[in-house]
C-alpha cells in the first residue's frame, strides 16, 4: 500500500522507515489498556525502552542503564490486536552512553499491511560497571 494511502479514521499511513533497525515487534493485549481502552502509555513506553536497548546493547557490550529520554512523542492511540513494530537507530555514541531514536508503528488490525506512526521517542543508555557507575565504552 503506498505511503500516500489514508490509515482508518483518517490518520494518514506512513512507511515504516528504511533507515533505521526492526528491533523488537509486539502485539498489546487487553490486559495492556487504560480506562479509555486504549493501550495504557506506560505499557508503550516500556516496550520503546526494551527496543531502544537494542542497539546500545552490540556497542556497549555489557551493563548499561536508560539514563535520558530525551523526548517521547505519542502521534496516535495503539489499540487491541495492532502488531507494533519498533525501528531504531543510534543517533550519537558518547565516551560512556549511547543515544537512540526509536520510531513505532502500528499495523492496524485488518488495513492489509497499512502502517501507522504511533510513537517515537529519543533514548539514552549509559555503559556501567558492577557498582553501576559509568565507565567508558571500548571501541
């Protein structure tokens, strides 16, 4: 389906993006939502956080901690059954921390394919040693 394609209710289908990694692909259940029904915020952020690890993980090579989220954008509600895909890219690589952008669509159940940007967000992981204190990472 083209990126030019209208998403139900009129939010606008987007390509997922060709530069950046599949990390981690997920489906909220039921138990997932909030009052409204929605999929509850948290529960979205806490799925970025295990996808933006991802990548930090292969630099840094051992203990590392979110440290930043540096920016977190909810664009549309994640509902029921949508199988999300989580993209990632590494945006800088510091002496002890790693910074990742994170973007998340949404496959609406029954659009055929038809993706959906839900999420995006810009994380940071610092490196840590076994008292948890940053060290630098070896390159």
């Amino acid at each position: 389906m083209s990126a030019n394609a209208s998403a139900p209710q009129g939010i606008p289908a987007a390509p997922p993006p060709s530069s950046k990694e599949l990390v981690l692909k997920v489906i909220p259940l039921p138990a997932d939502t909030n009052g409204n029904g929605d999929i509850f915020g948290g529960w979205v952020m806490a799925q970025v956080d295990l996808a933006g690890s991802v990548l930090p993980a292969r630099v840094i090579r051992g203990r590392m901690a979110t440290v930043a989220v540096k920016e977190f954008i909810f664009k549309h509600p994640v509902r029921v059954g949508d199988i999300l895909s989580f993209f990632s890219s590494v945006t800088r690589i510091g002496r002890t921390s790693v910074t990742v952008d994170v973007e998340v669509f949404a496959e609406r159940f029954g659009t055929q394919g038809q993706f959906v940007k839900v999420t995006e967000a810009l994380l940071t992981y610092v490196a840590i040693d076994d008292q948890g204190k940053p060290k630098e990472i070896q390159k």
